[in-house]
C-alpha cells in the first residue's frame, strides 16, 4: 500500500504531467523539473528512490505544508542552499548580538 507521500507524489505528477500535455501534446505522461527543466517519465516515481521528490515551498521546519515537485538533485541542492543561508543567517545574527564569532575578511 503506498504511503502517503507516494500518494501525493503521484498526485502532483499526474497533474503536472496533464498540464504539460496541454501545451505539448507530443509529451505524454512526463514531468518536467522546474528548475532544471529535465523530463521525467512516470518510472522516475518508481525508482529507488524515486528521482522526483517533495519539495517544499516554504522549508518544514518553518512550518510550510505546500508542496510541489522537484527532480531528486534539483531537490536536495534547492535544499542545501537553503540550509546553508540560514545557517550563514544564524551566524550573522549570533555575532551581531555578541554571542558568536564570524570570520571577517578586510579589504
């Protein structure tokens, strides 16, 4: 039984892959990745681990719930990034409140 997150993985592709159809109707049941614009067919859900992944609009762990679509790379780099700037973030705020270090390069 698929779980929950396959379930709306392939929601999110069926839907995806309609609306692609409508403007290229030589495309068939394939997903294009937003950002890097890859197609995929439907056994990239069913690869392990499926090379299209959940991704989040607005990260977890900053309470978003929507979702869209992502090849697996796109995903995980979208996701790194992220993670990456607000750790930098942290950082910044941490030494302008004097409770960090941040390296400083002059100039």
């Amino acid at each position: 039984m698929p779980t929950n997150k396959q379930r709306k993985r392939q929601a999110l592709f069926i839907y995806f892959a309609k609306n692609l159809n409508l403007y290229f109707p030589s495309i068939e049941d394939t997903f294009m990745c937003p950002v890097s614009k890859d197609l995929l067919g439907r056994e990239a859900l069913n690869s392990d681990p499926p090379q299209v992944a959940l991704a989040h609009l607005v990260p977890e762990s900053l309470g978003g719930r929507a979702v869209t679509l992502a090849c697996r790379t796109c995903e995980s780099s979208l996701s790194a990034a992220f993670d990456k700037a607000a750790a930098d973030e942290k950082t910044l705020h941490e030494w302008n409140d004097g409770k960090g270090t941040r390296d400083v390069h002059v100039r």
